[in-house]
C-alpha cells in the first residue's frame, strides 16, 4: 500500500503520540531498562564492537546512563552524540563527569571540553550505533521525533555498522509506516526479546 507523504506523517503523528504515553506509562522505568541494556551487552554485535555509540537517555526513553559507567569500564570507546545547530556531533566520552546538564535538562558533554580534537569523532569511525526512538516495529522500521537528526547522522554510518534500537516493549506496533529517507534498523532490544530488523540492507 503506497501512502502520499502526508498520510505517512499523520499516522507517525499518531503513532508518535501513543508511544509517548504508552512510554510514560510504563512501570519499573529503571529495572525494565536494566534487563535491555543487559540484553543488549550480551550481545555479540555489542561485545565485538570496539567503538560504540550510545546515547543518553532523556525524559521516557530507555535508561542507559546507568549502563554507561559499565560500558566505559569494558574497554571499548564510547561515543556520545550531542546537537549543534539541528545536527548531531559526536564526542568521544571516557569519564561519567565529562558530561553536565545542558538544555532541556539533558546531560550532555561539556562545552569546555567539545572544542578539544581528541574528542571529536567521525561517523565512520563507528563500530555501533544504538539509535533512541519513539516507536518501533518488529522489522526495524524507527520512528524518532521526526526533526531526522538521526537519519542525517546514520547516512553517513558505515555499511556494516550494526544500528541497535532500545525499545520498551510497549513501544512496539505493528507497523511503522516509512518514507524513503528513513532507515530500518538491524535490531530492535526490548524486556522481552531482540527483533531483528530489515537494516540497510
């Protein structure tokens, strides 16, 4: 079924906005998302990956700066994204106090340290991308906010960087309608299983 461009938006919109309540609604924020990061550690894309990216989790999504302290003691280079002027940045974190609260209350890296050319990091460079959302279906089709900071970034991810999804289960739906420029994702990680997805492929 072909859906126009706008037909595709609405139903993200409506989508979008059940996830978000379903999200807020869910129970155990930080015991549920301790079994997904657990999951997702277990898995053999993460631990062969040297540099990895992670995001930090804001308002609902699925913690993770819980698991970040774990990630950065396994040896392996953690990549935090940051935005600058609608695109992200990546900056290579190597100690939890290197980021602050910024806008939004979101943590993010510190100003005084962003500039620094050690800590800066190419795309390419990435082994693994886990890629925040608001939405998910079980063939990997993502829905985000819909500003498509994200899909900027991953058009420049390499081709056999796995792209990781943590999801609480409550944000699955049947199906995530998609326009051209949007990318599935390889895995989907949730409480209660790992999806594999369509990818780029």
């Amino acid at each position: 079924m072909n859906l126009s461009a706008n037909e595709i938006a609405e139903r993200k919109d409506a989508i979008r906005k059940q996830a978000h309540a379903n999200r807020k609604g869910q129970a155990d924020k930080e015991a549920v998302s301790q079994r997904i990061t657990d999951r997702l550690h277990q898995m053999s894309q993460y631990q062969n990956a040297t540099a990895v990216m992670y995001y930090v989790d804001v308002r609902d999504e699925v913690r993770t700066r819980h698991a970040l302290p774990e990630a950065l003691a396994s040896g392996k280079k953690i990549v935090v994204p940051f935005c600058v002027d609608g695109e992200l940045e990546l900056f290579h974190l190597e100690a939890i106090d290197e980021l602050e609260t910024g806008m939004y209350k979101i943590l993010e890296p510190r100003a005084d340290l962003r500039q620094l050319a050690a800590k800066r990091v190419e795309v390419a460079e990435l082994d693994l991308v886990i890629v925040p959302g608001v939405a998910f279906d079980q063939n990997g089709g993502r829905t985000g906010h819909g500003k498509g900071y994200y899909d900027k970034l991953l058009e420049h991810a390499r081709a056999d960087t796995p792209l990781i999804s943590l999801a609480f289960e409550c944000q699955m739906f049947p199906e995530i309608p998609v326009a051209q420029h949007d990318i599935y994702m390889d895995f989907v990680v949730t409480e209660a299983a790992v999806y594999a997805g369509r990818g780029r492929a």
